[in-house]
C-alpha cells in the first residue's frame, strides 16, 4: 500500500475514534483555537481524538507493507 499525504492532507480527513462525533470534533477544535492554545497543543489533542493519526492509520492497515511518501510545504 503507498500513501502520499501532503501538507494539510491529514487535516482533511476526517475520522474520529469510537464514541467521538464529528460535531464534537468540531467543538474541541473551537474551543481549541479559543483557548490560544499552541499548534502543537492543538495537533497533541486532536491526534488522540483521531482514529487514524499518530501512527493508528499504518496500524489499521496491517498487515499490508505501507510506504508513506511525505511532503511538507
């Protein structure tokens, strides 16, 4: 499996754990960007709301070999 995700690619793609909805997603990250939190602390908080960041997308995929081509803008 190849993956190319490229800058603001996985921001994009919407897909909250078990038990979260969209609509909560939402209301963390406006409360988020209220709070002045950093990006770091933004991405630290959304990762764990995300059933596939943090490395949880490759995990899904196993037991395929994944190859994930990166571009940072």
């Amino acid at each position: 499996m190849k993956v190319l995700l490229t800058g603001g690619g996985s921001a994009n793609w919407i897909a909250p754990v078990d038990g979260v909805s969209f609509a909560q997603k939402q209301q963390v990250n406006r409360d988020l960007l209220a709070s002045g939190a950093s990006i770091d602390e933004m991405n630290c908080v959304r990762k764990h709301l995300s059933a596939i960041k943090g490395g949880r997308l490759a995990a899904l995929c196993a037991p395929a070999k994944v190859l994930t081509l990166l571009i940072s803008d």
